[in-house]
C-alpha cells in the first residue's frame, strides 16, 4: 500500500473544497470498490476525503411523488427501506442480489454508481489496458472476453460495468445530483455513463471534483409492479453475466407501458429503448416479449466467446416479462 492523506469531511461544501485542493485526490465513501483498487495498485490517490459523515443518509419523498436517495445511504438501508420495496421494487431487488450483506453494510449509493469494471485486465496493473492506461489497448477483445460488452462496446474497450443497482436506477429514469465548486448540478442516469468509444478512461458525465449527493427516482407508477432478475455463475456472491430490470403495464392483454434495462452488457446499463418500443401498444404475450429482445439485440456485437450473452438475454427478458404479466391476470 502507498502512502496517502486523510481527511475527513462534514459539510458538503468543505468536502469539494479538500479535493479541489489535491490533484487526484478521491471521495471515499464505503470503500468497498475503492481499497481494493488501492491495494492492487490501480488507484493511487494522494489524498481520500471521507464523505460518510455528511448529512446525505437520508430517504426522502419528492413534491412531484417520486423518491431522493441521499449518496450515503448504505446499500443495506436503500433495499430495506419501506418506501423503496414498495414502490420499486426492482430496485431493492438489484440492490439485495449485489454483493454480501457485509459489504452492503459499508456500500453507500453514490460509491456504487461509481464502481469501476472488474475485468481482468483493468485489475492486473502488469497488462496493458485503455481505461486504466489510455493508449495501452484492450487485450480482452483477443484474450479473455467471456463476461464481457455485447453492447456499445468499441475495440478500445469491450468491459462491463459491474453495478445491479444502476441496472434497476436506468429502468426509472433515475437523476443524479451532484455538487462542484462552480454549483450544483444534475445528469439523468442515462447520461451518467458515457459511451467508451475512443476514451473508455472518461467514464461518467460527472464534471472534474464533482460529489454526488443524492439520486433522485421520478414518479413512475408502473415502477411498482417490477422485477429484477439476475444470472451468475454462483448463487452467492457474484457479477452478473447477465440482468435484467423490467417493469410492465398491461390492461386488456395489450402492454401500456414498458420498461426494461439490462446489465453486464456493456460499459454501463443499458436502457432498452427499442424494446420498450416494440412492447408498447403491443399483445402481452411470450411471442410479443421474445420479439421486443430481439429487435434490441439486433445491435448486439458478440465477441467470439461472449456470444450466449444474446440468448441469455432474450430469455431473461421473456421469463420476466411473463412472470410480471401473469401476476397482473391473478
């Protein structure tokens, strides 16, 4: 381990001050992601600004119905909060199939947001990788892919952001706030992560020094029939190879409103809008379900290894959606 400094922070605007103030200088929330990149040697902060004590642990209704999560609130706290399984679910589903019950006791909101790939090549400082040493190349694309992008991927990157919880955030339009020294500012989550073409390094939207404070979940009533379903190699403890966040309104056996993410995909969730398109006005029906996956993954480019991806996907979105509709006609 390098040395580095330490500084605790209590208000937000002091916080964003400290790291102002140091070059390279990182927020650390739970440090679930962020210690352990330390310790391999990826991430080598001069300085780590303790962001737990601020006062943004909070869940909070909006005037317009919806929901604020504060950037500290726990991981454990967001899935067990009343409001939140209630309303959407899906998310208190992503958020329960992430990690340990250890770890979600020390993961906060705003730190799983910006968890970064657990590919191999990003985590092992000796191979040469483009997000972690731009220019260097990304041996994934011939090495080992199997877990990785079959969606907006390019040949400088084809990793997966690791995230369940951004997964079902992306599904309901979710907003991220944040604050830098200039102001407060705000990204929706599909504009959060940025796509990887030729700068998988510049990985969210966030401005330099920018701190997030809260995500904010809109009103979406159809949010509270929803469901995350998640396919790993193991039951306990693991990254997805393949998820799906979806959510459905169905009267008369025609689909009112749909909303569908996937994730382990691609270098952040991936919102399926062509889908969503393809669902909409359309039968609920199996056949209709398969249909909508298919006209999304039509833009699916699979590398050699990782090409189970489009099937796993199109019956993670068949299953669920028909689980959801079936529960609608009981």
């Amino acid at each position: 381990m390098r040395e580095f400094g330490y500084e605790r922070a209590f208000d937000v605007a002091g916080a964003v001050a400290v790291l102002g103030s140091a070059p390279g200088a990182r927020y650390l929330g739970g440090g679930t992601n962020l210690v352990d990149l330390m310790k391999a040697g990826v991430e080598r902060p001069p300085l780590l600004v303790d962001v737990r004590e601020l006062p943004l642990d909070g869940i909070e209704p909006t005037p317009d119905g919806g929901l604020r999560i504060g950037a500290t609130v726990t991981n454990s706290d967001l899935a067990a909060h009343p409001e939140v399984r209630l309303r959407y679910p899906a998310l208190a589903q992503a958020v329960l199939a992430g990690a340990s019950g250890q770890l979600r006791n020390m993961a906060t909101v705003g730190g799983n947001l910006l968890q970064r790939t657990r590919c191999g090549y990003f985590t092992d400082v000796a191979a040469p990788c483009n997000k972690r040493s731009p220019g260097s190349g990304c041996p994934a694309v011939e090495g080992e892919h199997l877990n990785h992008a079959i969606l907006g991927a390019s040949e400088h990157c084809v990793a997966v952001h690791p995230s369940d919880m951004a997964v079902a955030l992306s599904a309901f339009d979710a907003v991220v706030t944040y604050e830098t020294a200039g102001g407060a500012g705000e990204v929706p989550i599909e504009e959060f992560y940025r796509p990887v073409g030729d700068t998988p390094h510049i990985e969210t939207a966030l401005p330099p020094g920018a701190l997030i404070t809260s995500v904010v979940l809109p009103p979406a009533p159809a949010a509270a029939r929803s469901r995350y379903r998640k396919v790993r190699d193991r039951a306990s403890f693991a990254f997805a190879t393949g998820s799906v966040a979806a959510a459905v309104t169905v009267r008369d056996g025609v689909v009112r409103e749909a909303r569908l993410a996937f994730g382990a995909v691609a270098s952040g969730p991936w919102r399926a809008r062509a889908a969503e398109r393809a669902l909409t006005g359309g039968p609920a029906s199996a056949e209709a379900f398969a249909a909508a996956a298919d006209a999304e993954l039509s833009a699916a480019a699979p590398l050699p290894g990782n090409g189970y991806k489009v099937t796993l996907i199109r019956n993670l979105v068949v299953a669920v959606l028909t689980e959801l509709t079936e529960e609608v006609s009981r």
